[in-house]
C-alpha cells in the first residue's frame, strides 16, 4: 500500500471546453459534408478526452521510492520536501524556476511540491512536482525517506 497516491486527472472544466472540437469540426467540414463534420468533431473531442485521461501522470510514495510519471528517486536520495500552495507555487514555476530542475507539472494544479536532490553525481537541483495537496504530499516522502549510508552511520 503506497503512502501517498495521486492521479493528475485534468479537471472538468477542460473536458467542458474541449467539446468545442466538436462544432470546430462542423464548422470545418460543413461545407463538404455535414455528416463528416460531425463524426470528426466528435472523434476530435474523442481522441483529446482519451489523450487527457491517459497520460494523467501518477505521484505516489512507496517502499522509500518517490515515483512521477515515468520517473522515480530513492527518497534516500532526497531532501526534505515543501509544499506550495497556488500564490507561492506561481514563484516556483516562474522567475523562482531553476532550468535544472525535473518538472511534473500540469497547469491545471496550481500547489506543486519541491523536493531537493542531495545526490552529489545528480545534477538536477530538485524536483519540482505538481500536487492538489502539497502539504500531504510532502509529508508523506518525508515520512518515507530512508536515511542513506552516510547518514545511518552518524
């Protein structure tokens, strides 16, 4: 059982605005054919729904392991990890942005988690991870990390 689990689904209202594929595709092919400019404005509004929910990225915590998307990091490996709701999230995907960093995020969650990276062969400065509860989400890789061999041996 993973100690912390969350799917970046997108929210409703980008499912509501994209059903404006489908007149775009009436709009489109009307003039040909009216019939054809349904089914493609459907099979638009289709195919972008499938896309969406499909490559919705996974964060989740479990077995000392910090898993997003298709990436992962021993929590070994990290450092102590602060959430940021939206105002504070906004600086941290902007002017506060290191080019460096590994990015997970979706522009429709604001609060995003910032866990620094402590490997001294990484060159990536932390990662920074979009979240809707960043101060669980921090909580549980904190909880997680496993202290390393330097730090077991103090």
């Amino acid at each position: 059982m993973p100690d912390y689990r969350e799917r970046l689904w997108p929210t409703p209202w980008i499912y509501l605005v994209s059903l404006l594929l489908v007149p775009a595709g009436i709009l489109v092919l009307a003039p040909v054919s009216l019939p054809a400019g349904i089914v493609t404005g459907i099979v638009m509004y289709l195919a972008t729904v499938g896309a969406l929910t499909l490559t919705a990225p996974v964060i989740e915590v479990a077995d000392g392991r910090l898993r997003a998307g298709r990436a992962q990091i021993d929590l070994a490996l990290t450092g102590e990890a602060i959430g940021f709701g939206p105002e504070r999230a906004r600086v941290e995907r902007g002017t506060g942005l290191d080019a460096r960093a590994f990015l997970v995020i979706r522009g429709w969650v604001q609060p995003v988690v910032r866990i620094p990276i402590i490997d001294p062969a990484d060159p990536t400065p932390y990662w920074l991870v979009s979240t809707r509860h960043p101060n669980e989400a921090a909580a549980a890789i904190n909880g997680s990390r496993r202290p390393s061999g330097a730090e077991s041996e103090a």
